[in-house]
C-alpha cells in the first residue's frame, strides 16, 4: 500500500492523490519507523488544512536528511500539484517512476498532469505502465478509457473542421462528449441537430374489383374506391431532438460497455502473462536443481526468504549446498502447478517428483514467490500443502 487515495478530478482523471489518510507500512520494501512516520503525518496534516506552503518546507526539511524516501517524495509530488506546479510536480513523479518502477500510483499522477495539459499522448503512455506494474490498478483502467474518449473527441472534432457536413463525425462527437463530457478546452463546436427525414404516408387499402353478373355478355365493374391520403406528420423539432439525445446516451453507453469489456480482457491478459512469469520462475529453480547448479538454485530464493528457526542464511545456503553436490544425478519435476497471483504476491501449489541416486519422492509442495526488482523469487517453502 503506497498511499490511501482521494480522488480529484483533473481532466476527467482520477489521481492516487491524497490529503487525507498515509498507509504508514512498508514502500518498496523499505520499513518506515515511528519518527519518520510522524514526519510524514504532520506534511499531511498540513497539506489537508491548505497550508501548502508550510508543509512544502517541511517535506523539503525532512527530505535533506532522507532524500530517498519514497513517501515523503510522493507526498511532495502532490503539494507541488495542488499548488499548480505542473512542471515540478512531473519532475518529483518522474524521478519516482525510475527509482521504484513498481510502484503503479506515480504513474498514474504522471498521466493526470499529463492530461491537465493536453497531453493525452504521454498520458495515454503513463497509464499503460501503471497497468504494466499492476495488472489490477482499476482507476488506471479508468483513466485509459478517458484519455482514448479525449483522443477520439480531438480527432473527430478535427473531421468536423475538414467536413462539416460529416453527421456521421457529428453523432460520434455527440456520443463521445455524453460520455466524458466538454473537457478538450477552446471553444467547443455547436453540433447541428439533423432532422428525421419525414416517412412516405402508407399506401391506402384499395378494394378488390369484383366483377357483377354478366347481362347481356357486357360485364359490369365496381369502380374502385379513391386512395385514402393521410395527413402528413407534423414537424416536431423538440420531438426529433430528444429522439436524437435518446440515441446519443443508447450509443454512449453501448460505447462504456464496450470499453468496460476491452478493459477487462487487457487486464486478463495482463494477469494471465503475470502468471506465465511466476511459473517460469518455479520452473528455472526446478531446472537448476536438477543441474545440481548450487549458484542459480539459491539465486531464486528472495532475500528475506523464511529460514528454519534459529538457522543463519549462510548455515541454511551451507547445507543446501551440501545436499545437492552429494547427489551425483537429481531430477525435479513440477507436475499440475496452480498459479494464484496478488500484488506482488504469488502462490504455487505443485506436485514435485524428486528423483535422485540415492532418494525418490512424490510430493505436493507450495511456493510462496515475492517480486522484487521486476523478478519473482521464493519467499516461503513448504511441503505436504
């Protein structure tokens, strides 16, 4: 957790911005002490009650003594923004992107700034790797969707320009600006209300002619009744206005059910390549084992990996190291693994057979994996669950 968000519109946007609530936990794995902790409570505090510039100097004090901290730069990041400081407040978020790339939340600032000022391309970029970082960011998802609804507002409010008898152009710009609303700035187009065509009046029954008795072998024909002419429709502009607003918000919200489903299978596909790496990273441990390769075997263990009670990690690598080069031949394979993904969190349930020269095992084992660095490596080993 980084920091509880309040959502401030920003172009349509929703930022991970806050003046309320900072999660006092971890922040890309560093621990945050009590002292450090009230430091930041107080810069919140301040910049909840609008003092801006007060908690600005007592960020910056804090930050010439611990320049790397992560939450107190985020948190400078948004004083800089609610004073309007859009360059300075990219610079902070930036920086932040390149020192802890999977942290998704600076990124997603970055795109709000981005679109506060028209650019939606660079905004449209930002979000693409919050979503990278976290397959299950909903408000990036959101954010993508509205920076697409500016993009295809600009396009064809620009078709408009080229033809402006484009109504085709006409009722997409419509649908597009019921959906998001007015938010490309300058002044916005009136669009042409395009009046239903009037309907043809329906054709009049006509009697069939049915012939009398012949007399005198001359036969005698009913005449025809005359074609009933109905009235034309009366012109009815407020009518046709609101059929025509009514179509507007059907296909608008045809056009969020559309997005709301892209969104879905693009975070689907996200989880499912997440997972591909997690079971990738099981099968290189597997792989190394079954080498007897003892440097890439211990490499896939995390640094805070979970020893055995009272075990040092260098007795716990010590006698690793011996069970594998007394083996002459090992063999490991994952047999059925379920992959189950949070965060950067990951769970592997396997079967493993074990085989070597001298021992032979069939069991169910479970990893527990941890990202750090952009890589997944086990955190927790357990066998017989």
């Amino acid at each position: 957790m980084f920091f509880a968000s309040r959502r401030t519109p920003h172009s349509g946007l929703r930022q991970a911005l806050s003046r309320a609530l900072i999660s006092i936990s971890l922040v890309a794995g560093f621990c945050v002490s009590p002292a450090m902790a009230d430091e930041l409570a107080d810069v919140s505090q301040l910049l909840r009650a609008g003092q801006h510039a007060q908690a600005l100097a007592k960020a910056d004090a804090f930050l010439s003594k611990n320049p790397r901290d992560a939450q107190m730069r985020f948190l400078k990041g948004v004083i800089l923004t609610e004073q309007n400081k859009s360059t300075e407040a990219i610079a902070i978020f930036s920086k932040l992107t390149e020192d802890y790339p999977t942290l998704p939340e600076p990124y997603n600032n970055l795109a709000v700034l981005y679109a506060s000022s028209g650019q939606y391309d660079k905004a449209r970029t930002a979000l693409d790797m919050a979503i990278r970082t976290n397959p299950t960011y909903a408000t990036a998802y959101e954010n993508l969707g509205d920076v697409h609804a500016k993009l295809a507002s600009q396009a064809y409010d620009k078709a408009l320009q080229l033809d402006n008898s484009n109504t085709a152009a006409k009722s997409k710009l419509t649908m597009v600006r019921t959906l998001v609303g007015n938010t490309t700035g300058g002044t916005n187009p009136k669009v042409a209300v395009v009046a239903a065509a009037t309907p043809a009046p329906a054709p009049a029954k006509v009697e069939p002619v049915r012939p009398e008795p012949k007399v005198e072998q001359k036969p005698v024909v009913k005449e025809a009744p005359k074609a009933e002419v109905k009235p034309e429709p009366k012109h009815d502009p407020k009518a046709e206005q609101l059929a025509e607003q009514k179509a507007a918000q059907k296909a608008a919200q045809k056009a969020e059910a559309d997005a709301k489903r892209e969104a879905k299978a693009k975070a689907n596909a996200a989880a499912d390549a997440e997972r591909d790496q997690v079971l990738a990273a099981v099968y290189t441990w597997a792989k190394a084992w079954s080498a007897r390769d003892v440097k890439a075997y211990l490499s896939a263990y995390s640094n805070d990996f979970d020893l055995p009670a009272g075990q040092s990690r260098k007795a716990w690598a010590d006698e690793r190291r011996a069970r594998i080069e007394d083996k002459g031949r090992i063999s490991v394979k994952i047999e059925t693994p379920q992959v189950s993904v949070n965060g950067n969190t990951a769970t592997v349930k396997f079967r493993q057979v074990y085989d070597s020269d001298r021992t032979k095992a069939n069991s169910r084992k479970t990893l527990v994996m941890t990202k750090q660095a952009g890589k997944w490596h086990i955190k927790q080993e357990r066998s017989g669950s």
